[in-house]
C-alpha cells in the first residue's frame, strides 16, 4: 500500500492533472487502476477496441505502428508522466497503434466514463487534454515529414547508386583487355564507395596465390601474395568480408607498406569478388573513405560490382583464350605446310652432307658435314616442335641418360654460336650422373634459354651454366649478364606469344619451355632485374614418380 501511495503521489504530478487541485484530485483517485508490466510486454495491440486512459508512473513505453510489409516503425517513446490511449476514448474508434514497455513499468488506468467525468467537471482540464493532444499532433505531423524526408533520401540515395551500378556495369564491359579491365574495374569501385586508393586481385588456383597489376611509376607491374596472408589472402580464403573502421587498431593490418611508401591507411574494406555462381574469383582491397568508415551500403555496392566484374572478367579471359588459340592454329598450320614444303629438300640436304662426310677424307669437311646435318635436324625440330605445340601434343620420350654427355654436347654446340656473339660460355657442371629425361626436348630447352640470353647480350658478355644434385633433384641454372627483363614481362614470359627486345622469333620459346619442363616433373623460376642480367632457374627428379 506504501508503494501505491507512493505511485500515486507520481500520478499527482502527470502532466493531465497539473490543473486540478489537491481536493479535486483525491475525490476520483480511487477510479485508478494499478498495472505492472515486465519489459517487453505488449500493453495493447493496433487496431484493438480501446476503453481506458493510460497513465506512466513508472517505466518507458514505445507506441508503435507497423506497415503492410510488416515493418514496425516507432512513433514515439513516452516516459514517466506522460499518458496515451486517450484518441481511442475521444473518437470512439479502435486503436491506431501499438504499446509496449521497454522497462519494467506500472502504470494507472482510467476508465472511460471516468474520463467523460473529468472532462464535464473540469474545464481547465478538457484544455490540457485539447491542448496535449495539438502538440502530439504536431510532433506526429513532423515526424511524418521527417520520415517522408528520410524516405525520399533513402530513394534518392538508392536510385543514385543503382544508376552508378548500371554505369559501372557499362563500363567493365567495355573492354576484353584484362589489364585495362582491372584498372576500369578498380576505378569504379573507389568511385562508388569514395575510397582514396584500392587494389583488385585475382585468384590463381593453380599456384594457390592473388595476384594483380599495380601502377609503379609508368609501368604496371604484377603482384603476387600467397592465399591466406594478409588481409586480402584472409578474404580470398574465406570468401568473408572484412571491414576496418581503424587499421591502426585491428591487429590483421601489416602497417609495414605506410612505413615504406610513406601513405597512411586509416580505414579498410575487404571484400571477396564473386561470379554467378558464388565463387570468389578474387578480392576487392580499398582503403581509407573520404568521409568515416566504409558503410553497409558501400558493401552493398561491391557486393553488386562483383558480379559485374566477375563477368567482364570470364569474357576477357575467353576472348584472350581464343585469340591464342587462333594464332597457334594459324602457325601450327604454317608449320605443317613449311613441314611438308621444306621436308623433301631438307631429307636431300641431309643425305648429301651424310654422303660428304663418308667420301671425303678432309676433316674440315667432315665437320662442316656434321654441323650441315645438326642444322637441318635443328630446323625440322623447331618446326615440328611448334607444330606439336600448337596442336597440343605432348610425345615425349624418357629414358635415363648421363647428363655429362648430355650437357657437354649441348654446351659445346651452344658456343659456337654464342662465340660469334662475343659471350663467354662459363660451365659450372656439378653433377654428371644420370637423369631420366627426354634428350631431345630438353637440348631445346637450353637452346631457347641461351638463345634468349643472347638476344638479352647484343654487346657480349657471359652466360653461367650450372648443375647440381640437391635431394634427388638435379638443380639447372643459366645466369647472363644482359638487359634483364622488367617484371610485366616477367610475370608472362611463359605464355604463348609475349616476347621482349627481340625483332624475330614466334613468342612461344619459353611456353615450350615451360610445358617441357611441366613434362618433366619439373619447376621453373625467373629472377631478373634491368640492367643486371636474368638467371632461369629450373629443377627436375633424376627420377620419375
């Protein structure tokens, strides 16, 4: 009974009553009704028959209105002294919203014949009750504009960013060169989410790696980072997005490229590049928003740019795809009709230098024989070698060889033509056991790693040629002292068709190194640097698995 009283002395002071005297009060108190609510509790529901004022002793409550997508919007938030549930008594129709308590809450109820009591007996009373009931008209009305307002924002701000995705999705297809693609791709997502500077990487499945081409001076170099380091691998990995508000704070971040570059990375969002299917394909990198932190509409926006991409990308790739396969089509035709031209007169050139070498007893001539007959073998090879190529096909023929002989027989052929070059052939031959490997091919290999680092030497200089056994393998390596190669080319100097300084050639020596060594179970790598020479590395099993 002491905390009712107490309560009541609460009532006394609602903003309904502050016009009614102490006596006038305490002759109809004992029409409340006291109600407790536990926090979250419904009061009363939306469009309910209403026949009681509600009055706020103790506690929060939230009126309520849900739309016909069954969104609930709050209408207002009412504390201690204020009252509600009183429009349903005046207009006698069921109720326009909803009521909850937030708070554990008590509240006091009149009914409504006590209220028409009130409002016949009390003239200063009927005005507060008009008068609270103008203001809560007023504040609805603004209200209602504010969230008009904020609506039409919402739609603005929506219909901006679906044109700047249709814009976006213009623009990626607009060309099938995958190194402008990703700078248009890049481009467009720093626009849309007002980032400063931004990376997009690919994923490369075969080697488990991102990669991508970044801006360093003039040039477009390629990068490389392993699956699951850094930030980007982590993303790439999981396919999760990650989104910083303060890089400096989160310890994923690696703050040693602001140490170097001198750049500062405030904020970052990291986010997976999807295709159709749902397959991360890549990753988006962007770093520090002009104005706070990347927001869930930005990551709307990416998330949407993706797929754009993702696509853009799958076309490139497709078209670059059939380029290639078209002009190895075109010289693995060109190489079967020189074939077929050039192998009656060659298999005639042959048997007269056979012929030469057996009826003359001068050694001069029989070497000149000899070297006749290693020439048009060399160039029935070559030809068949890109024919082969071109047509996919990959005979080879292992057997376990002494790689001393191998070596000694290559190297001392490869001389003679890197003498006439002013380049000094340095051996370093480590190791002269056996090898299983396909002589043939591999005397190719060598002489398209030597032809390369001639080209590389037009003024001379040496090229070093090393073996050596380490754990079963048997580790090749040719240093020159050329041009070296900048690290585009590098990043390509496997694929069919990229060639660098040179005049001549079909730009397929080093893919059929490549697929050679492939052939054999092997690696291969490529260090190189301007003006300091290229040294090819690759390494083969002495035996095969």
């Amino acid at each position: 009974m002491a905390r009712s009283s107490q309560l009541l002395k609460r009532i006394r002071h609602n903003i309904l009553f502050e016009s009614i005297g102490e006596k006038d009060f305490n002759s109809f108190k004992d029409k409340l009704t006291e109600r407790s609510y536990v926090a979250d509790t419904v009061i009363f529901e939306d469009g309910t028959e209403g026949d009681e004022l509600y009055l706020i002793a103790t506690g929060r409550v939230k009126i309520t209105k849900k739309t016909k997508y069954g969104e609930e919007t709050t209408l207002a938030l009412l504390h201690e002294g204020d009252f509600f549930g009183e429009l349903e008594l005046i207009d006698g129709r069921p109720r326009s919203a909803g009521a909850r308590a937030i708070d554990d809450s008590v509240i006091f109820t009149l009914s409504k014949d006590d209220l028409d009591r009130l409002v016949r007996a009390y003239k200063p009373f009927s005005l507060i009750l008009l008068k609270n009931l103008s203001i809560r008209l007023r504040t609805s009305d603004s209200t209602f504009v504010r969230e008009l307002e904020r609506n039409a924002e919402r739609a603005i701000a929506d219909i901006n960013r679906l044109t700047q995705l249709i814009d976006a999705a213009k623009t990626v297809n607009s060309t099938l060169d995958l190194d402008k693609l990703l700078t248009l791709i890049l481009e467009t997502a720093l626009r849309g989410v007002e980032a400063d500077r931004g990376t997009v990487y690919l994923i490369d499945d075969v080697k488990g790696e991102l990669w991508s081409k970044v801006l360093k001076g003039s040039d477009l170099v390629e990068i490389r980072l392993p699956l699951g380091k850094g930030i980007a691998g982590h993303v790439a990995a999981s396919g999760e997005t990650v989104n910083i508000p303060d890089a400096y704070e989160d310890p994923r971040f690696n703050p040693e490229f602001d140490q170097k570059s001198g750049y500062r990375t405030k904020t970052i969002l990291c986010m997976p590049l999807k295709n159709k299917d749902g397959k991360n394909v890549g990753v988006f990198q962007l770093l520090n928003k002009s104005e706070g932190s990347f927001t869930y509409n930005d990551q709307g926006f990416i998330d949407a740019l993706s797929v754009h991409a993702a696509i853009a990308i799958e076309n490139a790739r497709l078209a670059q795809e059939m380029i290639k396969s078209e002009r190895l089509s075109s010289i693995g035709q060109m190489a079967s009709a020189i074939i077929h031209d050039i192998k009656n007169p060659m298999g005639t050139i042959r048997v007269y230098a056979q012929v030469m070498k057996k009826k003359s007893g001068n050694e001069e001539a029989t070497k000149l024989a000899d070297e006749m007959i290693r020439q048009v073998d060399r160039l029935v090879g070559m030809l068949q070698e890109i024919l082969d190529f071109s047509k996919g096909v990959s005979a080879t023929n292992f057997e376990e060889v002494p790689l001393g002989d191998v070596m000694e027989g290559i190297l001392m052929f490869l001389e003679k033509d890197l003498v006439k070059n002013n380049i000094t052939l340095i051996k370093d031959l480590k190791y002269s056991g056996p090898l299983v490997m396909d002589a043939d091919k591999m005397t190719r290999v060598f002489y398209n790693i030597a032809s390369n680092a001639r080209d590389a030497m037009p003024e001379g200089g040496s090229l070093t040629v090393t073996t050596e056994l380490v754990d079963g393998s048997v580790h090749f390596s040719f240093k020159d002292t050329g041009a070296g190669m900048p690290p585009e080319v590098k990043a390509r100097i496997f694929e069919p068709f990229v060639t660098h300084g040179k005049k001549h050639g079909t730009g397929l020596g080093m893919a059929i190194v490549k697929k050679v060594i492939d052939d054999h179970q092997g690696k291969i790598e490529i260090d190189s640097e301007m003006g300091r020479g290229t040294t090819m590395r690759f390494i083969i099993p002495v035996k095969r698995s």
